[in-house]
C-alpha cells in the first residue's frame, strides 16, 4: 500500500494526472453544490480539490500499471492508497471534505477506464447518485 500511494503521489503531478484532474476540475467539479465556502477560502479550497484529484488519478494510473486489474475492480490495497491520500489533505470542513473525497475517487477512476467516463460521474451527480 504504501509503495502504491508513494509512486501515485509521484505520479500526480505528470502530465497524465494532471490532465485527468482538469478535465475534472473544469467538467465536474461546477456540478457539485459547494456549500459554506468563505470567499477566502476558495482559492485554497480549489487548489486542495485540485491535487484531489490529481493523487487520485495518479493512483489509478499507477495501478493499471502495476497490477493490470480489470478496470472496473479495485483491490484493497488501492483503497488503502487512496485513504492515505484523502488523510495526508491539509484540514478541511467536513462538506469540503467529501467533496475532495470524491474528487480523489473520480480521479482514480477517470484514470482506469478513460474520460469518457466524465459523463457517467455528471449522470451520478445529477440525479443524486441514484443509478
């Protein structure tokens, strides 16, 4: 676990992850009601959501590499990896925090299937996760 967060916190910040991370920062991070945010905290709470997602997405290209798991499974010791990253986020409020959360989780599995899977995450967020 820790070598796969350790190689995918690496590997957030290549141009792969992070271009899964603006892909979702631009498409679906608006489709998310953020509640309570002061005006400034934005820039740190968006810079935060941001390397969310890039660690997530990093993780997820790290374990399609390593462990060639059907892209649609995730093994225990990537849900370790991705629970370590949401830890190691700086502080956050508990509505910021899961936003976060999730934006880590659509990032690792942006990173596994591909982005065409953006408009699935969007179906799910529109109709309150119900499908």
């Amino acid at each position: 676990m820790a070598t796969l967060y350790e190689v995918g916190y690496r590997e957030a910040f290549e141009p792969r992850a992070h271009g899964i991370a603006e892909l979702l920062f631009d498409e679906v991070l608006p489709a998310i009601p953020l509640q309570d945010m002061a005006s400034e905290d934005v820039p740190y709470l968006r810079r935060t959501f941001l390397v969310a997602a890039q660690v997530g997405a990093g993780i997820g290209l790290v374990e399609v590499r390593i462990t060639g798991t059907d892209p649609q499974s995730t093994d225990r010791r990537t849900w370790a990896a991705l629970w370590r990253g949401l830890r190691e986020l700086p502080p956050m409020e508990p509505p910021h925090r899961l936003v976060a959360a999730y934006l880590m989780q659509a990032g690792h599995y942006v990173a596994r299937t591909d982005a065409g899977a953006v408009p699935l995450l969007l179906s799910t967020l529109s109709d309150g996760g119900e499908k």
